[in-house]
C-alpha cells in the first residue's frame, strides 16, 4: 500500500516548513520534498521606501540574524552613496560592522550548536523526546548548557554596543556607522567584571570543538555516513583566499574542489548565479548558470566556506581548520553532519577576530561616514550564519527604491536540503514495515544542519497567486476563486 508520511512542522529551526515522503506499495521512497509554507514578501515592501531606510527595513525578515540583512543592505547603499565597498568606508566605520558581524557569528553558531542540535548529539537521533531538547541539555548536561548561553550572551552584548540594540538595531547606515566604541564598552568585554570576557570565549570554542571531536570519534561510522552526496560549494573568500565572513569576492568549487565560480566580484554575482522555481515550494532554487539548474545547484555556509577558503587568517582556527580539511585528503567534505565541525571553527574564528577588533584604536576613531558620486544600483554580499547573503537594490532620482533583489542563504540550501531529506528518508524507511519517530527525526537532523532560517528565505518570482475555497458544513467544496 502506498504510503505518504508528513512530517510538520520541521522542528529546531527558525521559521515554518514541512516535508512530505512518498512510499510506494513495495515500501521504496518515490518523493521528497522539504516544502516551506510560509510567504513573506519583503522583495515588495521595500519598493517605493527611500534607500536609506533599507538597512533598517529589511532586517525585519528575521529576529534571528537581523544583523546579516541589516549589514547586506548597508554595503548594497554604501554603493549607493556612493562610498563603495569594504575599502570607501572609514578604518572607524568597517571595524564596527566588522565588530557587530563577528559578534552575530558567534551567537548564532552558539544558539545553533548548542541549543537546537547538540540534543541530537548528546542523547541520539533516536533519543526519548522528553529529553531530546534544550531543556533536557540544561538538566543532564548543565556546563555545556551555561557555556551555550553564555556565549550567545557575549555575541549579543557585541551586537548591543555596535549597532544600539541586540535585535534589530541601527548601528550602519549608508557610507558606514552611526557610533564608534567607547573605552568603557570596550573595556566590558576584555577585563571579565560584568561577563566572561573575550578569552573565555576562546577557551569555551575551543572546549566545544574537542567536544564534537569525541563525539566524533565515538560516533563514526554514523557521522560520516549520515546524509552524504556530492556538490558544489560557493562562498565569498577574501582576495588572497582566507576566510572573511564580512567581504570578499565570489568562489564556488565542486566536488573535487575545482573552482568552478573563480574569485568574481560581488557586483557580478547576476552573471554567474541564476533562480529556478518550483509549484511547491516558495523558496527559490539558486544554480551557478554555466552548469546550468540541473547541475549547477551548491551549498552555501559553514561547510560550503570551509571547503571554498585556501586558509582562515587567527591562529587558532587555522590549526583547527587544517585537521579539518586533512580528515578529507584536502578535498572538499560532502558529510553533512561535518557542517557542525566547521560551525564550531567558525566559532573559534569569530572569537579571534572580536578579540583583535576588541585591541584596535580604529574602533574609537571619529570618522563614521563617508559618501561620494551618487549611484543608481548598490549590491551588498555577506556571509550570514547560514551562508552566503545577497542584496540588491535600485534607488531613482527621488532616492526611492525601484527594485530588490535578496537571495538568502537558506535559499541557496535549497536544493541540497531536498536532497539531504531524500538521502535520508531513502536510507531510513525503504523497505520498513513502521515509520518509527527516530526515522522521522533523523530527517530532521539532515535539514538542521544547514541551519535553515526559513522565514528568511520565502518568497516568490512574479505574481504571487491567493486562491480562496469556500466549503460548507460538510467540508465540500462548494466555490473557488483564484486571483
């Protein structure tokens, strides 16, 4: 007897979605699909405001990383003042975004690792659902739980005193900033008085990658078995290929690690990437246009960066990254669950990188804002927690925006989330006379490693249809109307 399982909502993400399994008579998965049933129509809603709005605006996409639209938006109007990117703003003005970005890095990876999968980790994908969760973590695990918090609580007191509050704040305008760091807000975070300070939150990502090491080691064959398939991967790299969350040009490369997108600038990102849609789903389907959409789909975040970048610039992250990397000869990892490994280097690295920031003179100089010969388009890329971001705007003499264009880093997971809900659903249920919940929790595990943020990532290309049913008492359809 056919079967279709359903799985709703994908729980541990940011945002509503479901997936939907076919089996056929035999017990074979035939279909599935990770379909996201949220819309949010933010491409629309910013057409008509002036452009200087927009970095504020468009952050309202999500109150889980605010910080990489808010900062995507900024770079795009930077352009359009005319200040250019990374290099026209002030030494003042890239530090503090710099700041504020590594600060929303560190905290989301904290919230992401240390929240919504270490349950996953710490008591199996097939574990009591009581305690499959972060109140489980806190009570059995209460170290690791405090740590987790703890460093969320530092990335958003950074996030607090460089853009003026932790959600949804207004600290980048276009041409660079509106406030510099003061010594006493500085001083906060390097003496340890009011909360662990910044070589704490060194020690603790140290700590947690030796954590998922030997967990790794303990778990194998699982991990590295675990939703495993060949792709593309694409992120931006600084010029001289070092990992550079903030600015950078665009690389992709395959499975093999051939580059495939080579070191283009941010600005001709519409020559390389292309859109696909799909009837059941409002999410996108990104694909680097030479390979066209059948084979040009990628993955973009923490995996996708780490197999893109040739070296990470803080000493140590580099070590860490280069355990990582000779674990796969070299070669780029396709394991998904590995995607925890690299977020967790990450982690390490943001917190070099605040701690630096944190030393340098720049962050209390008196330069916030510099403009230049006006422009009609600005694009603005940055690495978001979830991977790589894209804004694109068009602004008319009247400083009104006339067109948006956003490619959000779940967006650009899309196709290798569908895939990863079909490799494990393929492995998990063919064949099984029971759909069990651990089955049904282990495809959930493959699509919260990407760290989805599915609220961000919906929207539609053209008219966005609303389709009305009118059913009597007893369910029956009795009129329909489509606009």
């Amino acid at each position: 007897m056919a079967t279709k399982v359903v799985i709703d909502p994908v729980t541990r993400v940011e945002g509503h979605g479901k997936v939907t399994i076919h089996l056929d008579d035999n017990g074979a998965v035939t279909q599935s699909r990770l379909h996201i049933v949220e819309f949010r129509g933010f491409e629309r809603f910013v057409k008509g405001r002036p452009y200087w709005e927009v970095p504020v605006l468009v952050q309202r996409l999500c109150g889980i990383c605010p910080v990489s639209h808010h900062l995507a938006a900024a770079k795009a109007t930077d352009q359009i003042v005319g200040a250019g990117t990374g290099d026209g703003l002030s030494p003042t003005a890239e530090k503090m975004r710099r700041l504020m970005h590594y600060g929303q890095i560190f905290q989301s990876h904290a919230l992401h690792f240390f929240h919504l999968s270490s349950p996953d980790l710490l008591f199996g994908i097939d574990g009591p659902i009581a305690t499959r969760n972060v109140i489980g973590v806190a009570l059995e695990h209460k170290d690791l739980a405090v740590q987790g918090v703890m460093m969320r609580k530092f990335g958003q007191e950074i996030i607090k005193v460089t853009a003026g509050k932790k959600i949804h704040g207004t600290g980048a305008i276009p041409g660079g900033i509106n406030k510099n760091l003061s010594l006493e807000e500085r001083d906060k975070f390097l003496d340890g008085k009011d909360l662990p300070n910044v070589d704490q939150m060194i020690d603790w990502s140290q700590g947690a990658i030796d954590f998922f090491l030997d967990f790794h080691k303990k778990n194998q064959d699982m991990l590295d078995n675990f939703s495993v398939f060949p792709s593309n991967h694409l992120s931006l790299v600084r010029a001289d290929g070092a990992l550079d969350l903030y600015h950078g040009v665009l690389r992709a490369v395959d499975s093999e690690g051939k580059k495939i997108v080579n070191d283009v600038p941010c600005q001709e990102y519409y020559d390389h990437i292309g859109e696909g849609v799909k009837s059941w789903s409002y999410m996108k389907f990104p694909f680097i246009l030479s390979l066209g959409q059948e084979n040009g789909w990628y993955r973009v975040g923490p995996l996708a960066r780490l197999n893109t970048v040739d070296f990470i610039p803080t000493p140590l992250a580099q070590k860490r990254f280069e355990e990582f990397r000779a674990y796969s000869n070299g070669k780029p990892s396709q394991i998904c669950l590995h995607t925890h490994w690299a977020r967790l280097i990450e982690t390490l690295h943001a917190a070099e990188v605040m701690k630096d920031l944190l030393n340098d003179p720049d962050l209390q100089g008196a330069e916030l804002v510099r403009t230049g010969t006006r422009q009609e388009e600005g694009i603005g890329l940055i690495e978001a927690p979830r991977g790589t971001l894209f804004h694109h705007y068009r602004a008319d003499e009247n400083d009104q925006i006339t067109m948006c264009n956003l490619i959000v880093s779940t967006t650009n997971n899309n196709e290798p989330m569908n895939r990863a809900v079909n490799n494990v659903a393929v492995s998990q249920m063919t064949g099984q006379k029971e759909i069990t919940e651990p089955m049904m929790n282990a495809v959930e595990v493959a699509i919260r490693a990407y760290d989805p943020c599915l609220s961000c990532a919906t929207h539609a290309v053209g008219r966005m249809p609303l389709e009305v049913s009118l059913v009597d008492s007893d369910g029956a359809v009795i009129a329909e109307a489509r606009t």
